[in-house]
C-alpha cells in the first residue's frame, strides 16, 4: 500500500530546507548532480508519463533541449515545476 502526504507550500519549503542542510552535512553537496538529465529521468523525478511530460512543455510549463534527436531538461527546471505543485 501506498502512503500519499499532502503537505502545503510552507511545510514543504521546511522539508527540503532540513533535506538540504543534510545533505551539505553528510557532504552530497560536494558531488552535485548533474544539471542535464534526460527526458527518461525527468519523467522518474516528476512522477509522470510522456504525455505528461510532453503537455508540460507544450503548456510552457517545462523548457527542454534537443541534443542528437534526444529531449534534455534542467534540474532546477524541473525542481521548480515540483515546487509550484503544478498540475494539468
């Protein structure tokens, strides 16, 4: 079974506020992540399909990069749609 937290836009600034200070204390802010992902990834991260990820974009919603046939997003881009909790 799945557990599901709804959180409001001030709880979740405090999380990822505590999760952030964790992380520079455990030292992951010293090995960042990539900035580039691909569009695979993405869809991993926001927790939705192609269509999904395809109608962001064409709501102006997500911006994207094509490099050799192949869709790339920037993390932060895709941070900051997580943090709006946008939804179609």
């Amino acid at each position: 079974m799945e557990t599901v937290f709804i959180f409001s836009q001030d709880q979740f600034n405090l999380i990822r506020t505590k999760l952030e200070k964790i992380e520079k204390h455990l030292g992951f802010s010293n090995d960042p992540l990539p900035e580039w992902i691909s569009a695979k990834e993405a869809m991993l991260i926001l927790g939705v399909g192609e269509t999904t990820l395809w109608k962001y974009r064409q709501k102006g919603l997500l911006k994207a990069s094509k490099i050799d046939k192949k869709l790339y997003f920037k993390r932060s881009d895709l941070n900051d749609l997580i943090a709006s909790n946008h939804s179609i």
